[in-house]
C-alpha cells in the first residue's frame, strides 16, 4: 500500500506535468518574442533547456547555452523582431502557422521583411525550450532573398574576398555580435558601391 507521502508526491508530479503541457502556447511565444525585441539575451537564455538546440535550415544545428547566446546576440545587434500568428500546442510541440521576421540584415539587402512556411515549431521540456526549429522561407521570399543576396556575393567575391572567411565560413553563416556587425558594415559598403554605379 502506498504510503500518504508517495501519494502526494504522485499527484504534485502529475499537477506540474499537466501544466507544463497545458501551458497557454500563445502567451509563452508572445513572451519570447517580446524578450527578442527587447534584446534581453539573459531572459532568451533562461527559457531554454542548457542543450536545447536551434535548427536553422541548411544550417549546422546550434546547440547548448554559449551557441545560444552567440545567436541571440546576433539578433540584438540585427535588431530582430518576430511577427506570430495561429499558434497552438501539440502536446510538448508549439506549432506556428505564420512567422514573419524583420532586421536590419534584411533591411540592408532591400528586404523590409521575411516570411516563412507554416510549420515552424518550438519543442519545450519541463516547460522550457529544448528546440527550436524554424521552417523553410516560403517560396516568394526565397525568390526574392536570392535575388538580393546572389548580387551581393558576387560583389563580396570582387571587392571583399578578406571577409568571406569570417562572414561565411565553410560556406555557411556565423552567428555571432561581431559578425553580425562586420555584415552590416559590408552591407552599408554594398549599398553604397550600388548607389555609385546607378549614377
């Protein structure tokens, strides 16, 4: 027979289960996403689990606390502001059906905003993140990041092959404060050898 101790700690096991399950899904991404406009990268780093991982696609997963605040400070320095809508719980999934995202990075290469697939989705554990995985640009974005983004490779592999080590090493992006602003100073000298061309 199970003692009054053990039966009480059952029930208080089960009462926490259920409200980290039932955890208002709306409220929850609407808090991060006010930490990421406020450029609080304590507060961002607290929702996590210490190995949760973000898994940006056609990207090396980014994974555990450091990696995480290397990529949240890119955001601070980029500014970055999230737009989510349609947002619901599948168990221990949050799952967003719209996902809209503006910085300074996309602003630089003639992109007020991005949007993204439906499907983006944030894992918890416990009540804390332990993954976050955004879905794919949706297809008018893509077409326009490349657009953009194409021309300013070519220029970057003209004028600024010094930087490519550090902007896009083995071919993939950096997450970091200081390559997010090294990327906006070559952006501001893109833009400006573009303007200068027009003329």
């Amino acid at each position: 027979m199970l003692r009054h101790g053990t039966i009480l700690m059952i029930l208080v096991a089960l009462v926490y289960t259920g409200c980290a399950s039932q955890q208002d899904p709306a409220r929850f991404v609407g808090h991060y996403v006010e930490l990421l406009r406020s450029r609080d990268v304590e507060g961002l780093l607290a929702l996590h689990t210490a190995d949760a991982e973000f898994l940006i696609p056609g990207q090396e997963p980014i994974r555990g606390t450091s990696a995480l605040r290397d990529l949240y400070e890119w955001d601070a320095v980029l500014r970055s502001e999230l737009l989510m809508a349609g947002i619901r719980a599948e168990r221990d999934t949050i799952v967003i059906d719209v996902l809209v995202e503006r910085n300074r990075w996309f602003t630089a290469l003639g992109l007020d905003e991005v949007r993204y697939k439906s499907g983006t989705r944030f894992v918890l554990d416990e009540g804390r993140i332990d993954g976050i995985y955004p879905a794919a640009f949706a297809d008018e974005t893509q077409q326009r990041l490349m657009e953009r983004f194409q021309p300013l490779m070519d220029w970057l592999g003209e004028h600024r092959q010094d930087v490519l080590p550090q902007l896009l090493p083995g071919g993939r992006f950096r997450y970091d404060a200081s390559t997010a602003k090294l990327w906006l100073e070559v952006l501001a000298d893109w833009n400006t050898y573009q303007q200068r061309s027009e003329r």
